[in-house]
C-alpha cells in the first residue's frame, strides 16, 4: 500500500490539511460530546450521563482522516459515502434544530461543531466531485 507524503505536490497539502482537519474535529468531538459533559456531571453531582452525546461519528473521522494520508484503494469511496451522509445528517439535525432552537450551551455547543463539520465535508465533497485524483492511490 502506497503512502503519500504531504510535501510531493499541491493536491497533496490540500488532502493532508483536510486530514488534518478531520482529526481536529474528531478531538473537539470528544471534548464537547464526551469529556465535558462527564466533567460537568460529576461536579455537579448528576449522573454521568446526563449531558452526552453518543455516536462514533470521531472514530469515522479519524478512519477517514486516516485513509486520506495513508490512501488505500477504498479512499475516494468511503470519502465520497462519508460526506453524502454526514451532509444529509447535518442539514437533516439543522432544520430540525433551527425550526426550534434551545441554545442552551449543549446545544450551542454541539450547533457550532456541527457548522465546522459540514463545511468539512463539503470541501471534501468537493473535492472527490472537481478533483477525484487527489484521493486516490498515487502510483510511482
């Protein structure tokens, strides 16, 4: 299985950067899904699981940043799958949300992660639609 190194050509700064982002969101995810609530929880003394969000939805990004780098043959698909259906759920989570908003910091804060994952999947989108190449394997 090839690897790319960021530094070969300019499509490849622009997949390591979505990369890159990818694993950004994953660790913010983890933060205001996970790690925040459990801490808000046990120093108010409410059960643990009282503010958590629960999906995987980081690992995926993690597998897919991932993918991105090390580029195995099933890159431009799981890309392609990945962003269809995370757009389709966000834009799905917004109207439903933004037709009766509760900005209480949960939410808000779950409104603004989600604001930076769509727009990282539509470059990605984007990206596999305008220039499919950069995710697919390199050939030496």
């Amino acid at each position: 299985m090839p690897h790319s190194t960021p530094g070969q050509n300019p499509s490849n700064h622009w997949t390591s950067f979505l990369a890159h982002f990818l694993f950004i969101l994953a660790a913010w995810s983890i933060f205001i899904k996970y790690l925040f609530p459990i801490g808000f929880a046990l120093a108010t003394a409410e059960p643990i699981a009282t503010h958590v969000f629960w999906d995987f939805w980081p690992l995926i990004h993690i597998w897919l940043g991932w993918a991105l780098l090390a580029r195995p043959s099933y890159t431009y698909r799981l890309a392609i799958a990945v962003s269809v259906i995370e757009i389709a759920i966000i834009v799905g989570f917004f109207i439903w949300f933004l037709s009766d908003p509760d900005w209480t910091i949960w939410r808000t804060n779950w409104f603004v992660n989600k604001v930076f994952v769509l727009a990282c999947f539509v470059l990605l989108l984007g990206t596999a639609l305008r220039r499919p190449d950069t995710l697919k394997p390199e050939v030496p």
